[in-house]
C-alpha cells in the first residue's frame, strides 16, 4: 500500500462518515489495538525498550511529525537510540494515553480483516511536576503474516495541554518498579486506581512466560475475589424480590454431608454472606473429608469457602441455571466484563492470561474449571474486576435496603474489622470505611478496596504465592493514611 493511500485513507476516516463503524470498545480489536498501545508506549517508549518497538514496527513504518517531519524504520530507532533514550537512567519524558479518546476503525478487504486504524490522543510530561503536552496522532497497524504491526504513524497539533491535569497518580517510574518487582519475584503484578467514583488508572507491570511482557487486559486467576461476585449475585436477586437473605437455604438445597444435622434448616443467605455457617473452609481440611458444622450458624465468625459454594447450589437449584450464567445476565453483560468468567472456555484468551508462580519461580498448572466455584478461581482482568468494584461502590442494582445491610457489620472478625454481606469491614480513625477482600492460592495474592463515601478504590492482583509482600508499599502510595492504617490493622499480633 502506498504513501498516498494510507494518508487518503486516513484522511477520509478523519473526514468521512465512511469510519463511523468503528470497533466497540468491548471488541476484541478494540482490546487488541489498545494492548499494542500499551506494549509500544509504557513499555516501549517509556522505559527505553528499543526491542519492544523493533517487535511491533512493521519494517515499512513511515512515521510523519508535525515537528520533526518524516522517518522510516531506521530513522526512527535511531533518533530515539540517540536522543530521549541516550541516557535512559536520567530520562524524564513518559507518554501517556488519553483512554476515553480512543477510536479503533476495523480495515476489511473482501470481508476479511487486514489492519486498524487507531485514532487519539496522547500526553507527554517532560517530569513529574512539569505540565503536560498534548499531540493527537493516527496510528495504522497491519496485519502482517498473522501479527499486528504498526505500519503508518501521524502525530500532529502538538501543543500545551489546555484541560485539566490528568491525575497519573501510578508508580510514574516504570523502570525503578521493574526492579522492585525483580527484587521482590513479582513475576506480574495488576493495579487499577479508582477516583470519584470511576475506574481512573490501569497499570499492569512484568511479564507473562517466556518472558512476553504483561498487557494491560492481562487476564488473572483471583482466587477468593471470587467470593464478592457471588454475593452480589445473591444481593441483585434478592434486590429483584427473587431471593431472601434471612430464609433458610434448605428450601432450595441440602448437601448430603449435613442433610441429617437439624443445623442445616438454620443456614441462610446471611449467614454464608458473612461467614456466619459454622463450615470449615473446605470440607477436605476435616479427616473424614465430609462437611460438617463446627458451631450453630449466626453465632460467630469462621472464614468458609464451603459456604459460598452451598450458596451456589441452592441458587442453581432455584434458578434452573449455572452461577455463570446468573452473574452473566446480572453482573457481567451489564457491565461489559467481557474478559470475566467462573469457567474455563473458548472465550478465555490463554495467550494473556498470569499463570501462577510458586516462590522459586516454578508455574502451576493452570486451573481450568468447568463448573463454576461460587468460592474460587474467577478469572478476569483489572478493568473488569474495576467495573464491578464501582458497580457495589454506586450501589448498582441493589436496592436501598440491601446496600445497607451490605455495609453493615454483621459479625466481629479480628483486630477491630467485621464482615458485612460479601465485604470485610474496614473502620479509620477518620470515620471513613472500606469495603474490603484479598484472594489467596497457589500463584495467587489479591486484594481490593472501596470507600463508598469516598468514591475511592484499590485493587492489587499479583500471580505468586507470596505477592502479598508488595502491598504495605502499594497500599501506601495510593491510600495515603488509611492505607498505613489497614497495614497496622493486619500486622496486629
């Protein structure tokens, strides 16, 4: 294709209502262009990983800058060789996406898909404390023998950014914390940043195996981060009047184990929802590897993933459906998880996902259910998991009533917190709260937390068994205070 083509063509998507068909930003184009983003500016150009951009360049780049006029391939690795990147230890200038400006455009040729246009635009800051500049540019990518390359590059209306500062509050040094989690074995490690309410900042740092650097639509195992989407599940049913939190579950669902214990006729929704069952966590810890009650549900706190899995059952008892299916129609449709699921199936993409790290570097076997575990083992990616920690933040689909039940403590645990329904409780001296939880398993650390007055939130996904090791500095940076205060509170003998 030629010079004049590819700028006849991208004038005409910027001109045209020829290009209003572009990709939705939940296609997996639209995820795929942005990931190429990613890999060729946070990880490219902002740490000076020449070898990155050799990877995505197509060796027929043709780059046009309203300043510095026209490169190809060669030219352009060397400017950024001898120039931003000559002392890349001393460099301050990062690149930063304007998200919400996005466009993606699919390319057809006789039907089939050759490339994308991706329209935007993008921040450069000279320094931490410096204000930005702001440039909009057109990318062209190609496909080229089955992989995306960037084939045309425009950047033009350089100017001073005239909008309010974009809050970067993230690890601004991408090559420091590429030591730091070298130093501390963090194989990947996810954060995604909530402000006023919305899902501000997604970062995620490391690599995949083989070394293939980290995406930011990376896809992780998050343990018992599972736990909370179960319970909102139940929370939206009984939200709609479909479900009751304080009726017994045996009208809907007995497991074997217990059917003989009049106990179970006392278990409800409540209960399980903070951890009230008398279950063990799981029934294998017991020597005779049944389930059995350890105390009269409701009369204190033992931490059970037993417990949301009986919820599961009874739901899909009730329901005539998988739990997948219900958080589908009421969790993830609504909110356009479309990287979300209980269960391994064809719409996981293996090449992104985190496989989980034991502290010596050894990967385990990735987990593939393919029944759902009320309790564990969702898979999904920090944007996702963002979405629906804001959805429980705003209150969405739960009404009143149950939004407040919700925040309430239900039972102590220890060191000052409760659990709510789903959420461990967190109390600051400044009379804010959090709603909390973490995920832990082999090749999975995670944690979470929302502050429903606040509008604040933080989420921390790591795939190693001691990734928890990371969090005091994490929790720290973006919670201030309150985050010393949560590190005080777990460190308590």
């Amino acid at each position: 294709m030629t010079t004049k083509i590819i700028l006849s063509l991208i004038i005409t998507c910027l001109l045209s209502p020829i290009c209003k068909a572009q990709a939705d930003k939940n296609s997996e184009l639209y995820k795929t262009i942005l990931s190429k983003d990613s890999l060729l500016f946070n990880v490219g150009f902002n740490t000076c990983d020449i070898k990155q951009y050799e990877n995505l360049l197509s060796e027929n780049l043709k780059f046009y800058h309203d300043k510095d006029g026209i490169s190809d391939k060669t030219k352009f690795l060397y400017d950024l060789k001898n120039g931003l990147c000559k002392s890349p230890e001393t460099r301050q200038v990062k690149r930063f996406l304007v998200k919400e400006s996005t466009e993606v455009f699919p390319l057809y040729r006789n039907g089939i898909l050759y490339g994308a246009i991706q329209n935007g635009e993008h921040l450069f800051y000279e320094s931490k404390e410096s204000e930005p500049g702001s440039a909009k540019f057109s990318n062209i990518w190609m496909l080229e023998n089955g992989d995306w390359k960037l084939t045309t590059s425009l950047s033009y209306g350089h100017r001073a950014y005239e909008v309010q500062k974009t809050d970067n509050s993230i690890f601004d040094n991408d090559k420091d914390i590429k030591k730091w989690l070298k130093s501390n074995n963090i194989p990947t490690l996810g954060i995604g940043v909530i402000n006023e309410g919305k899902l501000q900042q997604i970062k995620v740092y490391g690599n995949l195996i083989d070394g293939e650097t980290a995406p930011y639509n990376t896809i992780f195992n998050v343990a018992s981060l599972t736990k909370p989407v179960t319970a909102i599940v139940a929370l939206k049913l009984v939200s709609l009047g479909k479900w009751n939190l304080d009726e017994p579950i045996y009208n809907y669902w007995t497991d074997p184990d217990v059917a003989d214990d009049p106990r179970n006729k006392k278990l409800t929704t409540r209960h399980i929802l903070s951890h009230q069952t008398g279950f063990p966590n799981w029934r294998y810890s017991n020597k005779s590897k049944k389930l059995n009650f350890h105390f009269e549900p409701g009369t204190q706190y033992q931490y059970s993933g037993e417990g949301l899995e009986y919820l599961r059952k009874a739901l899909e008892s009730k329901f005539g459906k998988p739990l997948n299916q219900l958080a589908k129609e009421l969790i993830f449709d609504p909110l356009t998880m479309t990287d979300t699921q209980y269960i391994w199936n064809d719409k996981i993409d293996e090449s992104r996902l985190a496989a989980g790290y034991d502290n010596k570097g050894n990967t385990y076997e990735t987990v593939k259910n393919k029944t759902a575990n009320g309790a564990d083992d969702l898979l999904t990616t920090v944007e996702d998991y963002g979405k629906f920690l804001v959805s429980v933040m705003n209150g969405v689909g739960l009404s009143e009533k149950v939004f407040e039940d919700m925040v309430t403590h239900q039972v102590a645990t220890k060191n000052g917190k409760h659990f709510g329904l789903g959420f461990e409780i967190y109390n600051f001296k400044n009379g804010d709260y959090a709603l909390s939880h973490g995920g832990a398993d082999k090749g999975v650390q995670t944690i979470v937390f929302i502050f429903p007055k606040t509008k604040k939130g933080l989420i921390i996904f790591t795939n190693v068994n001691d990734g928890y090791k990371v969090y005091e500095k994490i929790l720290a940076h973006y919670l201030g205070e309150q985050g010393k205060e949560i590190f005080e509170i777990e460190t308590v003998e």
